[in-house]
C-alpha cells in the first residue's frame, strides 16, 4: 500500500477516547499495512504524531464543552423543580433532548393518574390493528345514543346516527380528547389488548384501567353507590352532580388511584412517544400519521401555551380533570430538537390557570436551554 492512501485511512480514522489509545492503534495499523521502508514509517509516524496533538486538543475541548453542558443541564434541572415545587400539586416531569440525550428527571418514576394521555397507547393498538388486518381504520361506525359520553369532545352535541370511520374517531379522541370516540374506539380494539401491548413493550407502570363511561359512573356512585346500576346512556343523561358536596368528592376521587382512568409514570409516557417518534411501535407511515394527528391537537394552554409563538410545533396529548389536574406529555420539533416532554399535575389545591402558566414555562425553559 502506498503511504499516501494509508495516511488517507489514518485521517479518516475516528479518534478514540483516550489519545495515547489512539496512536498506539494507529501505530500498530502502520506496522501491518506499511511495511516497506523505514522512510514510509517515519512519514506516518510524523503525521500520527501531529494527529496525537490535534487528539489532545480536541478532547480537551470536548470535555470543557461537556462540563459545561452538564452546568446547563443543573441549572435547567434546578428551575424546573422549583417551578413543579410552587405549585400545590402532586407532580412530576420526565424531558429528553432527543440529538443529545440529555435528561430532566423530577419524580419522574412517580405513578401518576393520566386521565385522557392514556388515550395515546389506545391510538397506537388501532394503528396497530389497522396494520394487521384486524381492524380497518377507513371502516364506518354509527354513534348510537348508548354511545354518548360526557365531559371532552364534539361528537355528544351531535344527533344520533353520525356516521365516522375509525381514522375520524382515533383523531378526534386525541385532538379534542373526545369521550364518545374514545369509548368506542376502546371498544373496537379492546381494553386487555392495550393492556397487553403495553405489558409486551416494557412499560410495567402503564395501564388503560377503564373507559370513560365507567369513570363517570364511578362519579355517581360516589354521590349513592345505587348508582352502579345506571346504564352508560343513564349516566349521560345524567350529567354531573353538582350538589354543595360534588367538589370535595371529586378531589377525593381524583386522588384514588383504584378509580384513576390509567396509570403511568412521566419516565414511561415520555418513552412511549419516543418510540412513537422512532416509529417503533409502527411502520413509519403509521408513526408520522399518529405524530401528525398529535400535532393537531387544540388545546393549546399548557406545553404550547408559550413556545408555539416561537415557531416550535408540538404533537402532543392532555389529560384533564380541571381543577384538580393537568397533564400534558408530547415532542417539541424545533431547531436544534426535538425534545420529549412528560408533565404530570395531580391532586391540585391551587390556581388552575397558574398551573397551566407553569407547564408553559417549563416547555419554553426546555427550548431555550436544549437549542
């Protein structure tokens, strides 16, 4: 080999961690492939010496620049928790900086009630189906009266008959969190199917514990356990009770973890959508569409309160029982990112708009330290 195109294999070489590991690799490497003259070794062995330097040099820069990342990554640690800490709430946050790795962790293996965020490993079992041949997303299915619910969503203030396929429920039971598509596309897919899936995928903390309707009822049952008998259409009609002693019951039964609508932890609901991103769980068609339709949710006044004014697009899902708690866990694409943000505010005693105002700056704050 001539010495020339093995100083070209020399420079193209990544640098080990350890210079002096480096040259004694390289200088091994030179003794195989160059062993023709001393004058070609003293050649090599002058450019090898010059690439040590430039190896020192180079790492040394490296660990400044790593130290002070680590400095950054503190301090953004440090806000955070005291922005979690003012709040008069149970919470919790997992973020990640997707190109670096990067990790902000306050109680992050704490379980947590989602509310409506578990509404994400649902969509991912249709998407699944839908894959499969089990399910077909393109397929229409009729909203009868027994399927209205309260609470989030569009399709209850609708007559009876609307006729959507699966693709328009899943999206609608994540862009406006939609009670009466979330418990049919449940249905259509199967609570133990989730349940399973998450199990499968590693994700022990994480669990679909019931459908929206048997929550409400669990509401009512709360106010006369005679209640358990209502239909899911009686306890539509129903309502909400709304007498002097409802509040103080829905505090207590928020903070119930055995009537908690899942479970999850922000370390698990923050990998989950990394997974998502990675396409993971789906083909990438698939994944871009689940991010696309995450990408279009309305609202707005927790994650993206602040940064989707500074040109940063978040996919992201909520979980709501105002004022009690507010979650809200999705992926900042921006320049320099994207990032993973998991937030979770249970059992909340303050100001609910604070508590929104809050999870807007800490997304804001993650922007800003992980450009």
């Amino acid at each position: 080999m001539r010495p020339a195109h093995a100083e070209h294999i020399f420079l193209s070489l990544p640098l080990l961690a350890n210079p002096s590991t480096s040259i004694v690799f390289c200088k091994t490497l030179l003794a195989f492939l160059c062993p023709e003259t001393n004058a070609m070794k003293w050649q090599l062995n002058a450019t090898l010496s010059a690439l040590l330097l430039v190896s020192i040099a180079s790492c040394s820069g490296e660990a400044g620049v790593s130290s002070e990342q680590e400095t950054l990554s503190d301090s953004l640690q440090s806000r955070i928790a005291a922005r979690l800490d003012g709040l008069d709430a149970i919470s919790s946050i997992y973020a990640k900086h997707i190109p670096t790795g990067r990790e902000i962790a306050v109680r992050a293996d704490l379980p947590m009630n989602t509310l409506s965020v578990i509404k994400i490993p649902v969509m991912i079992q249709a998407f699944q189906d839908n894959a499969s041949g089990r399910l077909d997303l393109g397929e229409r299915y009729t909203v009868g009266p027994n399927d209205m619910r309260r609470g989030s969503g569009l399709i209850q203030t609708f007559e009876h008959g609307l006729n959507p396929t699966l693709r328009s429920l899943v999206t609608q039971m994540i862009i406006t969190s939609d009670n009466t598509a979330t418990d049919m596309v449940i249905k259509a897919v199967g609570l133990d199917r989730v349940n399973a899936l998450l199990q499968e995928e590693g994700f022990s903390q994480t669990r679909l514990k019931a459908t929206t309707g048997d929550l409400f009822r669990e509401v009512w049952v709360l106010d006369d356990p005679e209640n358990a008998r209502m239909s899911d259409r009686e306890v539509f009609e129903a309502g909400f009770p709304d007498d002097d002693a409802a509040a103080t019951r829905s505090f207590t039964f928020e903070g119930d973890s055995t009537s908690w609508l899942g479970r999850t932890t922000a370390r698990e609901m923050a990998s989950l959508l990394e997974q998502i991103l990675n396409a993971e769980l789906a083909d990438e068609e698939a994944s871009a569409e689940m991010i696309s339709i995450l990408t279009r949710q309305f609202y707005t006044s927790r994650l993206p309160q602040r940064v989707r004014l500074q040109g940063v697009s978040v996919a992201h899902k909520t979980g709501d029982w105002p004022p009690i708690a507010g979650n809200d866990v999705g992926i900042l694409f921006y320049e320099g990112g994207p990032s993973i943000v998991s937030v979770f505010t249970n059992q909340n005693t303050g100001d609910f708009f604070d508590l929104e105002a809050t999870l807007g700056l800490i997304a804001e704050d993650i922007v800003e330290a992980w450009r």
